[in-house]
C-alpha cells in the first residue's frame, strides 16, 4: 500500500468512577523507571522511550505526525470486527493517545483500559464513544488481575520492550479463557532504505557506522513466541506500508514526533552534518522517486492469538484418520458412480 503525505509537510486494581464523556483519571501501575524484567535482555533505554513518547505527545500538533498509527489502528479494529462477538471488557497495551479504540464502537467493545508508559499520551489521548480507563503501566508489568480481559490489543508498541517474551505471557495471562489477542509491531524490514543509507555514509566518511535504526524481531520467531507464551491457533501476517516523503531530514523529523527515536542503548549520540548531508544524497540516489521524493517502508508485522478453552476446536489425535490420502484419487471414480 502507498500511502502519500500530504502537500509535503502538511490491574491487580481496577480505577475510580468515570468522569464525563467516558474517560476516567489516569492511573499508576508502573514499575520505576527504567525497569527491565529479571533476566532479560537490555537493549532499549525505557527510560528514554517514554520521555520521547511524552516529547511528542506534548507537541502543538500532535495529530500531524499520526498517519501511520492512525492507519495501523485501523487496520487492528478492522481485524476485531471479523471476529463475530462481543468483548465487555478489552485492554489496549502500549495505546499512546488510543489509536484503535477511536475505530471501535460500543456495540463490540462495552469498555477499554488502556495502558502506556507515557502519562502525557494518555492525558491526550482521543476522543471516543467507549467508557476509557487510563492506567500508566509498561508492557512487561501489566497491573491486572488474570482472567480480566476478553480482548487484547496492541498496536506499534511492543518493538520496544526489552522482554518481548514476558510481555506475550502478561497479554496471556490477562486475557480470560477463549478471549483472543490482536496485535501489530514494526517488523525488520522497517525503514530499511534509512538504515542502508545512514551504514553507507557514515562508512564512508567515518571509516565505519553505528546502529541508528532500531532491532526489530523477525517473523519467523514470532509465531514461537506466541506460542510459547501459551496462545493457540495462531494468525500470523506481513504487510507493507510505503511513505513518501520530501527528504531524509522531515523523515526524521516524522520519526522524532512519533515518538519512534532510537533509545537502543549502543546508539550513537550523535551524527555528524556531513554525515547526513551524504546519508541524504545516498538515499535520494538509491531509493528516490522520479518526482524527487524519497520512499520510506514500514513492514508490519500482524497477530492474532487465542486462549485456550475447551470449547474450542482441536486438531484431531495423530493416527485417527479412517481415510488415507491416496484414498482420494478415486474420490471422482466415487462419485461417479454414486450418480449412476
């Protein structure tokens, strides 16, 4: 999908009573900042993270820098609507200003928690019809009881939780029996024309390069995470969003208020201007459109996972087929002659 910009730069405890209009006071379950699970790996600064959410969500317009997670909560709430039920309760992890609840309706969704390490993103959050409670939490500490939930979202949040795995297990654990979680994160073909020209330049003008651009898990684990969290009858799929942009500086300029600033810890703290100015021409000249505009890929990576309950369906026991697969060349030969 191409999507262009516009004229260029145009809880263990649930919280209090609602206030008007459907949202509630944010509340804490956060652990201290810059908290890591025990044990895992420590590769974003979290830190960092939610000062750089809070940056842009603190923005004059914030709304300007939207498009893509607008578009990707679309996407999700999308994907909610094919499943044919009703979910009372549903959680959002990682929402910044709710991104998928202002496509929900309270027809499917009878009411939301939603949780992010940013308390500016959840003082700012969007308007919509369904009751909101806005609780400060991470995504590798989700303050809530098990068996809470009948829906889980996320959406463009959890590339960066230094424990993807714990995270999963949290959504799992949330979630009630036959309840069903719907995801999306940045995948690692994510701003791969940034991360080749940025290599390119700064080899050759420093004489070797630093990661600018972010990790990103691969598809092909992340089916086995979600299943070693315990989920079942997965849905797993890629797409592809491109943007246009002017140059390599407003495309950096669009990631900063996002709030989507490398925090990686072996980042490079700074980039020297003839680095850029040759990062800016090299990507023009590898990936530059005919109009003079620079594509920008953005890989998303989907997900949908259920809880276990009996009542779903099961794949039958090994060796309990009464019909063999060579069996089923003489299917026509079969019928045929029931015909007759």
């Amino acid at each position: 999908m191409l999507r262009q910009v516009v004229a260029w730069r145009q809880c263990s405890r649930l919280v209090g009573p609602a206030r008007s209009g459907g949202r509630r006071e944010v509340a804490s379950g956060a652990p201290p900042s810059g908290g890591a699970s025990p044990g895992a790996l420590n590769i974003f600064d979290r830190d960092l993270k939610r000062k750089q959410k809070n940056w842009a969500a603190r923005q004059p317009e914030p709304t300007k820098f939207d498009y893509l997670r607008e578009e990707v909560g679309s996407r999700i709430a999308d994907r909610v609507y094919d499943i044919a039920r009703d979910f009372p309760l549903a959680l959002d992890v990682g929402c910044g200003r709710g991104y998928i609840a202002q496509h929900l309706n309270k027809e499917t969704v009878g009411k939301i928690f939603q949780t992010d390490i940013a308390e500016h993103a959840l003082r700012n959050s969007l308007e919509t019809d369904i009751p909101i409670v806005n609780v400060l939490a991470d995504e590798e500490f989700l303050p809530f009881q098990e068996n809470t939930f009948d829906l889980v979202v996320s959406s463009l949040s959890l590339h960066w939780v230094n424990d993807l795995p714990r995270a999963l297990e949290q959504i799992h654990y949330v979630l009630k029996p036959d309840g069903v979680f719907v995801g999306a994160m940045f995948g690692g073909d994510t701003l791969y024309e940034l991360r080749c020209s940025l290599q390119l330049a700064e080899t050759e003008r420093e004489g070797g390069f630093s990661p600018h651009v972010s990790p990103f898990t691969a598809v092909s684990d992340l089916g086995h995470l979600l299943g070693r969290a315990g989920f079942n009858t997965l849905t797993v799929d890629t797409d592809e969003i491109q943007v246009n942009y002017p140059g390599l500086f407003e495309l950096m300029e669009d990631l900063k208020g996002m709030g989507e600033s490398n925090c990686s810890w072996n980042r490079k703290a700074l980039l020297h201007r003839d680095t850029m100015l040759a990062a800016a021409a090299v990507y023009r000249e590898m990936y530059g459109n005919e109009d003079g505009s620079i594509p920008a890929t953005y890989q998303i990576y989907n997900m949908i996972g259920w809880k276990y309950h009996d009542s779903q369906a099961r794949p039958a026991e090994r060796g309990s087929a009464t019909v063999s697969f060579g069996e089923l060349a003489k299917l026509n030969d079969v019928i045929s002659q029931g015909k007759k």
